[in-house]
C-alpha cells in the first residue's frame, strides 16, 4: 500500500521582505502591510480632517463633554477621563471604515497644564484578509468649550423657577431664621450647585432655578432646617399653539414662622394646644416650634411645653402675637434660687428671686417668678430676661386675651450669660 504525504500548509513569500506567509490578495506579509498602513495617522485626525482629536472642557465648572447635552467630572489619567478621550477618536466609532478593534488603553504621562493628552493603543483590524495589530500612542488636545448648563446660567432671562424664602417680621426685630437658613446653606455646597442667582430682598432672599424639579429639591431642603410653609405658583410665559408647547415660570413661596429662640409670644384664648391663652418664650427652632409656658405650672413641667407645626400656626395666624423680640431682654441678677424639683433633665422648674441690674445702688425693688432654668443659675448670676411691669403691665389687650386661670408675670427668664 502507498504512503499518503500529509497535507501541508501552502505558504508563499512576501513580495516585499520574502518571509513565508499564507497567501493574500497582496502578496505580503503582516509586518509589511502593517508598515504601509499608516495607523496612527488615522487614529491622531480629528473630525472633518482636523489634525488633532479634541477633547472639551468646561472652564466654569470643570467638567468635559461626553455627548452635546452631557458633561461629567473626571480626574485627569482617570478611567472616566481615558472613555471620553477614546470617544472622542472618529476612527475608533463603529462607523468608521475600515474597522479598528480596541485592544487595549492606557495613559502616558504628559505635563498637567500643557492641555494634550497621550494614550497608547493597541488595535486590531483587518487589511486584504490579513489580521494586522499594532500598538501607536495618539496626542489629543483639551480645549475650553462652556457647556449647556454654565451658557444658560451666565445667560440672561433663562431662569424657569424662582424660590422666594421670607420671614415677616418688624423691622427692629432680629431675624434668627433667615441667618440660621444661611449658615446652613453655607455648609452645604451640593444644595447649592444649582442655584443660578441670590438677590437679597426685604424680609428674606430670592433664589433662582433652572428647573422647577431643582427649586422643589431646595425648597424641601429648607423644611427640614426651619419651620415653613411652602406654596407653588406658575405663570404662562408664551404658547406655541402649533407644537402644542409653552413657555411656563414657576414661583415657590416659603414662608418661614415669625418666631425666632428666646422670643415672647402671646398666644390668645380660641388657639389649639395647651399654651391657649397663655404667654409662652420660644426655646428652640427646627422643623417646628417648641414653645415654653413664661409662667411654668408647678405640677408637671410636660405640661408647660408644646410644638407648633408650620400648617398648625398658619391655620390660626392671627391669634399667635409676638408680645417681645429678643432684642427687648435686660439684664437681672439672680438674688435667691429655690428648686422645685429634685430630678434634673433639659429643664428643671425653680422660684427665683431677681432685680434689676441697672437698680442696683438705686432701690431695694426686687420680683420672684417661676422659671425653668433652675438647673442652670445661681444666687449672684446674672441672666438676660423680659420685664413686663414696664413693658406689659396694665394692657388691657393683652389681659383680655389671656385666660382668667393665668396669672401674668413680673419678669420672664430666658438665658443665662
């Protein structure tokens, strides 16, 4: 029986160099075709035969295009930064003939501040049958280009929603609440990436938005610092009838409680809560009001306390006065402290006895109140309070909107300095 040879690859040399290759319609071999195909002057052209790709950065807010309508943050020889310098490669797109597969990527080190880019590659494609792949290091450059966000907001009339935070007080009166919204707001520099403009009004600010959903995120941000009511309007700005579009700007109106800390507040008889037609001293401010009764029952102190919401005192408005603003308060010196209670936890109730610092050396008139601060002074401290003998005393008013059962006091503790 014959022997059969075995079958053997055919092989021919390459027309250029003569090394053995498989046969190809260009009779050469792939280090050959690899140097006839400029690979790396295809990947350096930009779009339209531009040079150079480029990559664009917004120099306001620092942040490079991806697409037309979307920029992102991204750390320079960062993943994110390396996607958007391969995006920006025309023949690196699935368009683009013939096609290049991306191997691999990688950054190579170039001066922070010389604005280029150097990526090294490695791609792999087909030429004339024959598998080609080569490594190149391609130069982009980064130009400066603002993007959508930054071009509206440095744009005039372009706002769409506009957030009107007040406080109403009078004029003389200090406004704790406005300075309490904007030590928080300072703290916080993501609530406020997307405020376009601050303009300072009479009793309180003007913020304003590029869309309502950024206003409404603010406005819910400043319910959880101060007590508020919020309401929202909207006004037709124009009307394609053809596209059956229109052009709508929104109003957000956040009106915060009058009340500020260590106010006096009258609350008349007819008001919800057990401080009805009483006087009681703010303590705290957040979300809602915590109120204090100025004369605090001798029984329970739970009793002498209560919180006020936002929608419960715009209910009642009218019935809930601010007898006196904390810049009213005059020093007294504690002169004898009896605790009535034994058990200390945030209050604690005491008969105090106190005068006038500006009577002393004058006369001997001294008055006694119930307070609950008697956990914190002693006789010879000197606390700030409310006299209302020569403020309140011998108001008619005041006394026809109090209940019979409370007794109104000579003076009114607030803190201690």
């Amino acid at each position: 029986m014959q022997a059969v040879a075995p079958l053997t690859a055919v092989q021919i040399p390459c027309c250029l160099c003569g090394v053995l290759t498989a046969p190809n319609a260009a009779n050469q071999c792939a280090s050959c075709l690899a140097q006839e195909f400029d690979l790396k002057g295809r990947l350096q052209r930009g779009p339209s035969g531009a040079p150079f790709a480029t990559t664009y950065q917004c120099r306001e807010c620092r942040r490079f295009r991806r697409t037309e309508k979307h920029h992102e943050h991204a750390g320079p020889e960062s993943p994110e930064l390396l996607a958007i310098c391969l995006k920006a490669i025309p023949a690196l797109q699935s368009t683009a003939e013939p096609r290049l597969h991306l191997i691999d990527a990688g950054w190579v080190w170039t001066e922070p501040h010389s604005m280029r880019w150097k990526v090294r590659l490695t791609v792999r494609t087909e030429i004339q049958a024959v598998t080609v792949q080569q490594r190149v290091v391609v130069e982009l450059h980064n130009a400066f280009r603002q993007c959508n966000d930054c071009n509206r907001e440095f744009t005039n009339r372009t706002w769409q929603a506009l957030v009107q935070l007040r406080q109403k007080r009078s004029d003389d009166a200090p406004k704790k609440g406005l300075t309490a919204l904007e030590m928080a707001l300072a703290k916080n520099k993501e609530i406020r990436k997307h405020v376009l403009k601050i303009d300072a009004v009479r009793n309180g600010f003007d913020f304003y938005f590029l869309s309502l959903s950024y206003a409404q995120a603010f406005s819910a941000y400043l319910q959880r610092v101060g007590p508020m009511r919020v309401k929202t309007s909207k006004k037709l700005v124009s009307q394609d009838f053809t596209n059956n579009t229109a052009n709508m700007k929104y109003t957000v109106v956040c009106d915060l409680v009058p009340f500020c800390k260590d106010d006096l507040v009258l609350i008349k008889k007819g008001a919800k809560g057990k401080l009805s037609g009483r006087l009681a001293l703010v303590t705290k401010v957040s979300s809602v009001v915590h109120l204090m009764d100025s004369s605090p029952k001798r029984e329970a102190l739970l009793d002498s306390q209560m919180e006020l919401s936002p929608d419960a005192y715009y209910k009642q408005e009218k019935l809930y006065t601010i007898l006196q603003a904390s810049n009213r308060t005059i020093p007294f010196v504690v002169l004898d402290v009896d605790l009535l209670e034994n058990s200390v936890e945030k209050y604690c109730l005491a008969d105090v006895q106190v005068a006038r610092q500006s009577d002393f050396g004058v006369n001997d008139e001294v008055f006694n109140c119930v307070t609950h601060l008697g956990h914190l002074i002693r006789p010879g401290d000197v606390v700030m309070g409310y006299d209302l003998v020569a403020t309140v005393g011998g108001d008619w008013e005041v006394e026809e909107s109090l209940h019979n059962s409370f007794v109104l006091p000579d003076v009114v503790l607030v803190k201690k300095i």
